[in-house]
C-alpha cells in the first residue's frame, strides 16, 4: 500500500509538472500582456520582469527580440525592454518558482503585484462557499437516494427520479439566473449581488443561499441517482438475501450490511465533487459577483492578465490531481478488503 501512495503522489506530481510547462508555454505565446500605469509604474513592472528573467533590458532599439514592449530614458541612459524567448521565459519561470515561490506579476488587476497573493486573497470565498454546498448536498443526496432505493418501483421512486432528471440538466447558472429574477428583483428577500464584507451579518448569512442552493442542486442529484443505483444493487445480492434468511429483518440487512457496501464507492466520489464543483462555480461566482477565484480567473482572462490566470490555473490543476490521489488512496481505508498495488 505504501509503495502504492508513493507512487501515485510521484505520477501526480509528474502529471502537475507537465500540465503546468505546457500551459506556461503556451500562454507565454499569446501576445504580451501590457501593464497599466504611468511610465514611473510601468518602468518599475519592467526592472521586475528583467529580475525575474522574462523581459530584457537593452540600451539601443534592436529588432532581434521582436516587438519593442516599452522604452524610457531616466538619468540620461536609455532603456528599451523586449521580450526573452519562450524557452528562456520557461527556465527562468522554473528557477523562480524553486528558488523563490515567484510566480510572475499582475498587468491588469492589480498591476505590479505578485500574482500568487492574489489568488491567496480570493480562495477563501470559493472554499468556503463550495465546502457549504458539499455538507447541503452529501446528505441530502444519500439520503434521497436511499428513500429512492427503498421504495423502488413505486410512486416515491418515480417522483424522485423524475425531480432528478430535470434538476440535473440545468446548469447552476441557469438556475441562479432564474433564482435571482424571483427571490432577489421580484420578492426582494435577498441580496442582488454578493454583500461586501462591511455590509451586516444578516445581508452576509444571506449572500451565501443562492450560490450554495445553486451549486448543491447538481451534486444532491448526482448523489442520489448515484446512491439509488448502489443500494439497489447491493439490495440485489446473495448475501443480503443469505442475511434475511438467517433471521435478519429487513431494516436490520439493509443498516448492517447493504448501506455499508454502498457506501463504499459513494464516500470517494465526495472528494471527486468537490473538485467538480469548485470548477462549475466559475460562471455563477461571475454573475452573483462573488470575490472568488472563480470569478477572477474569468476576469484575468478577459483582461489578458495571463500571470494571475496562469496561477489559478496552476491551482485547479494542483487541487484535482490531489484530490484524484486522495480519492484513490481512500477506498483502501474504507474498504479493507481493497489493497491497491497488492500482487495477486
């Protein structure tokens, strides 16, 4: 086992390393992203940039660097910044990170500022709306699935099945689109936009219900079609119908064995939620107007901030290569029966 989570961690982290070299590159090969500024401001991003091995710093104009980014005399002396190649871009992007944790600066959001602090500064908001939206909808999900499973083949399985199949093919930004028409412009009974953080408690505990509802809606559907499926497999078994025969009842069968090896591959893909939902939370966090890195990853994007969207990038990439780890290494912990990387 232990051979195992080793070796997963190491693919996972050579997966991370060309995932991220990939996108570095190929973002460097977009157009140069222009800080915004004064000429004092845009001077000091550009001595950064020559610090950090991505721009060069040239006394006379030349055309061997391609497009000329900026130029400035101060003190006499003449400064004309260009842009290194990519590949030198890269090494020095690896040099940076190793021995320093730099992961480039911002030209639009917050122009001059370390890229990394500001992802820092946003994950809070996604974390904790996506963690409310996971405890909303884990149990609600199981426990649909398990009403559904229970009493299948009959009315209340074909309500919830079919409340289901309608709920799961919306997508969360419909939903809160619709959502907000009705309770926030038409009812007035919450926040049209996200409360900012000197707003009262009340405006803030509010700002939290259409996004976590929103995002739970999918998951609570996938939960329960996911459970229904299992129990109802596992319901199916011989040795649930060799327990009803021992003398078991039937309440006993299905708590003491049929829901606990349902749960088996239904507890890992939690984890696997998350991620799914953090990344779903892109566009509803942009509408609702919610600080999160979410919304900024579409806001650098559309402002050609490639450094800040290089880094939110890299932590999508980072979190669900983690969580795929997680989720492989926890059925072995669940499940003792499962040793992954035993020899047969």
């Amino acid at each position: 086992m232990l051979k195992y989570v080793l070796k997963r961690i190491g693919l996972a982290i050579v997966t991370a390393f060309i995932i991220l070299s990939l996108s570095f590159i190929l973002i460097k090969s977009l157009p140069y992203s222009k800080p915004l500024g004064t000429n004092d401001q845009k001077y000091s991003y550009y001595l950064k940039e020559v610090n950090l091995g991505f721009v060069v710093d040239l006394p006379n104009e030349t055309s061997g660097y391609g497009e000329l980014l900026f130029s400035i005399t101060t003190d006499k002396i003449s400064h004309y910044f260009y842009q290194r190649p990519i590949f030198d871009q890269y090494f020095s992007w690896l040099k940076n990170i190793v021995t320093r944790w730099d992961w480039g600066q911002s030209t639009y959001i917050l122009p001059s500022n370390p890229a990394g602090p500001i992802i820092a500064q946003k994950l809070p908001a996604s974390i904790r709306i996506n963690i409310l939206s996971v405890i909303v909808s884990v149990p609600l999900g199981i426990l649909l699935g398990i009403i559904a499973a229970l009493k299948k083949n009959t009315k209340t399985d074909h309500i919830i099945s079919t409340t289901i199949m309608i709920f799961i093919s919306i997508p969360s930004f419909v939903l809160i689109t619709v959502l907000m028409i009705i309770f926030c412009y038409n009812l007035g009974w919450l926040p049209t936009q996200w409360p900012a953080s000197s707003a009262p408690q009340i405006d803030r505990i509010k700002g939290y219900i259409l996004p976590v509802i929103c995002l739970s809606f999918g998951s609570v559907c996938g939960y329960a079609r996911f459970t229904r499926a299992e129990l109802c497999e596992v319901m199916e078994s011989d040795y649930l119908l060799l327990a009803r025969t021992k003398g078991l009842t039937r309440r006993q069968a299905i708590i003491r064995h049929a829901l606990r090896n349902a749960m088996v591959p239904i507890i890992p893909s939690i984890l696997a939620e998350f991620i799914g939902v953090l990344g779903g939370s892109m566009i509803l966090e942009n509408l609702y107007g919610i600080p999160g890195i979410g919304s900024l990853y579409i806001k650098a994007f559309s402002s050609q901030d490639y450094n800040v969207l290089f880094v939110d990038m890299a932590l999508f990439t980072i979190i669900g290569l983690l969580a795929g780890v997680l989720l492989d290494i926890s059925y072995g912990f669940i499940d003792p029966r499962i040793r992954m990387g035993a020899k047969k």
